[in-house]
C-alpha cells in the first residue's frame, strides 16, 4: 500500500487531490471513528468530524499558519480529539491556583508527550485539558493530609512553612511526607488508561 509523505498530504489537501482524501480517509478515519464511538458519538458524528478537520487544516494552509513540529499523522488525530472533546463539552473543572505547578511537577517531567506539537496551540490546549483532567481526578482521591502538604507545596510554601500548618516535627518530616504523598500521586496517574492513551499520541 503506497504511502504519503507529510509534505504530500499536505500538498495535496491544499490542492484538493482526490488520491490524498482517499488515503486520508482509508488511513486515518476508522482511528477516528473509534475515539468518536468510545465518547459517546455515532458513526456519523465520525464523519463530521473527519471532514471538519480537514476544513480547518485546508484554511490554515492556505493562511499559511500550519506548524507541524512531528508526523502529520499525530497531529491530525490529536486536532480530532480537541475538537471532538470541545464540541461535546467533555473538559473537567480544575483548580486554578494549583494548575501551573500541578502540571509541571506530575505530568511534563515523566513525559515528552508536550514536547509533541509544541508549537501548535490547538495540540496544547488539548493535551494541557487532559492532563487537568487526569491530575486532578487522581488529587481528589488522595488521603486530607497528602492533599494539604501537596497544595501547600504546589503554592511554593517553604517545607518550615508546612510542617509548621501540619504540626509536623520539623522540617525532614515535611519533606518526606510530601515525597510519599507525590509518589503516591505520580503511581495513580502513571495506571490511569486515560494517561497511558496520552502518552501514546506521539507514537
């Protein structure tokens, strides 16, 4: 089976080639179709989306404002995932004064998965909303104590500071009670399938 470079695709989506559509369509769409199935949409909801997503690649090329860092590929079927995921409302609330730290601290040192696209803003919105969504479903299960010392670390509270809140007997304990506490996170977030699968996008 012939296979296209990115630069070909992309040429021939600017230019409208029907032989890059179809292969397009044969190559990428039945991945599609099962992220669409899995969150709850239908086979034409599928198509839709398929072709919504062509749309906004072809004006973006033709605005010249198309960065792909990595294979077109990846980037296409993460653009599927944003929009879909948009359309349908499926982002989770999260806390924004621990947002930043959360986020550098568990997810971006395991992973080069952001790195992926980098330049593209839809890529990291999408990818910035998961990993939100996945810290903070795991957060939420963590033990009164454990979510304490985290947040206080999260807002950058020195270790005197914490164990000082907690009643702590100094300093060493703080710091290996936030250890633990981060440990036990990090192993939540590393099973979760949600955070495998994100993992997996740049593959």
């Amino acid at each position: 089976m012939e296979k296209h470079s990115d630069k070909a695709i992309l040429n021939g989506i600017k230019n409208r080639k029907d032989n890059i559509l179809e292969y397009l369509y044969r190559e990428y769409y039945p991945q599609v179709l099962r992220i669409v199935l899995k969150h709850g949409g239908q086979e034409q909801d599928a198509r839709d989306l398929f072709q919504e997503a062509l749309i906004i690649i072809f004006n973006r090329l033709g605005k010249g404002d198309l960065e792909i860092k990595h294979s077109f590929h990846n980037y296409f079927i993460v653009l599927c995932r944003f929009i879909w995921f948009r359309h349908n409302n499926l982002k989770s609330s999260y806390d924004p004064d621990l947002l930043a730290d959360e986020l550098s601290i568990t997810v971006k040192p395991d992973t080069d998965v952001l790195q992926e696209g980098s330049g593209d803003k839809i890529y990291q919105e999408y990818i910035d909303n998961q990993s939100e969504k996945i810290f903070q479903r795991h957060y939420r299960k963590l033990s009164g104590d454990c979510k304490r010392v985290l947040k206080m670390f999260f807002r950058k509270k020195s270790f005197r500071e914490i164990s000082g809140k907690m009643n702590y007997t100094g300093e060493d304990y703080a710091r290996r009670k936030k250890y633990l506490c981060m440990q036990q996170l990090m192993k939540m977030i590393k099973e979760d399938p949600e955070y495998i699968e994100l993992k997996q996008i740049k593959k």
